[in-house]
C-alpha cells in the first residue's frame, strides 16, 4: 500500500523534504489538507523548496481559509517569484475575504500584468476582479471585467451566473441576462 511505501521511505531518508513532499501530496488526495499543509511547510523551509511547491503551500492554504497567514506570506513571495501571476491573484482573494476589499482590487491591478505569464489563470483572475468591483458598487468596471472573461471562454458559468443575476437584478440588458442564464442552465 501507499502507507507502506511512504513508511519505509521515511524510515530509510528520515524526514526529508521531498519525503515531506510526497505526504502532502498524498494528504492532498485524500482530502487531509490540515495534514497536507503542515508536511508542505517543512518544504517550504528548505532548500528544495521552489515556485510549484509555494503554489500548493498557498492553495492549501487558501483551501484552509488561513487568509491573514496568505498576506503575509505573499508579501516576500511576490518578490521573490517576480513573474508568478498566482501570488497576486491569491493574495487578492485572501485580502478580498478578510474585507479589504479595496487593497485586493490594488493588488489584482498591480499585477495584472503578470497574466501574460500563465493565461489559463486570466479567467478566474478577470472574473475575480469582476465580482470585487461589484462589491465596491463599480458596476462598469465589474462588466468590463466580466465581458472580458466570457471574450475568453463564453461558458464560463460563474461569470455567467453572476453577470446574468446582476443584470436582471439592475432590470438592464434583460435579453443578455437571458441568455446567459440560460448557458447556465443547459450547462448544469
């Protein structure tokens, strides 16, 4: 078994990272992310830490809700991984839960030009800034944002549901909000 494998090798290599490494990622299967992080963090500390192994430490993170913990984290790694598009973003939905609203919105605009470095995150990220300038009542910002989404991937269902519900909401662009309830509906 897997338990087994992981038994022996820590009994052979003693608790080194990559050991640490290999017990988050099967932590991470079985949905143990408590446990999952704490092995991350031991990577994290290390010379084989790196970008990857961050990314996982913040989404495990992210997953846990340890939104104060992400703020600071993310203050040195933003630096440190100067090109990384994921930092930003998920240090702007850590902020943007802790009721910061205005300091995630810097933070995505920031560093929203990093996307051109992972363009596959450019959805979530537009679609992230377009339910926060929602909430901050930039309601022509949250659009824009949300028209450049579905420019992107016209069935994004998120962007989709929100815009949708915003606008029959608004009583503006009935027809549109229409439609795109609809992709929702067929979609589920």
């Amino acid at each position: 078994s897997l338990d087994l494998v992981i038994k022996q090798l820590n009994e052979k290599f003693g608790s080194k990272p990559l050991i640490s490494d290999l017990k988050s990622q099967v932590n991470i299967l079985r949905g143990n992310f408590g446990q999952a992080l704490k092995n991350l963090d031991l990577v994290v500390h290390s010379n084989y830490s790196n970008e990857t192994i961050w990314e996982r430490y913040l989404s495990l993170e992210l997953q846990l809700h340890r939104y104060a913990s992400i703020a600071v984290v993310t203050d040195s790694l933003l630096n440190v991984f100067p090109k990384n598009p994921f930092i930003p973003f998920v240090k702007g939905i850590s902020l943007w839960q802790q009721g910061k609203t205005s300091a995630s919105i810097d933070i995505l605009k920031k560093y929203e030009d990093r996307l051109v470095n992972r363009p596959s995150l450019m959805p979530d990220y537009l679609s992230t800034m377009g339910d926060i300038y929602h909430e901050l009542g930039k309601i022509k910002l949250s659009y824009k944002m949300y028209d450049k989404v579905l420019a992107i991937n016209p069935n994004q269902l998120s962007v989709l549901n929100n815009y949708s519900y915003f606008l029959s909401v608004e009583g503006k662009r009935l027809d549109d909000a229409l439609k795109m309830s609809r992709i929702t509906i067929n979609q589920d």
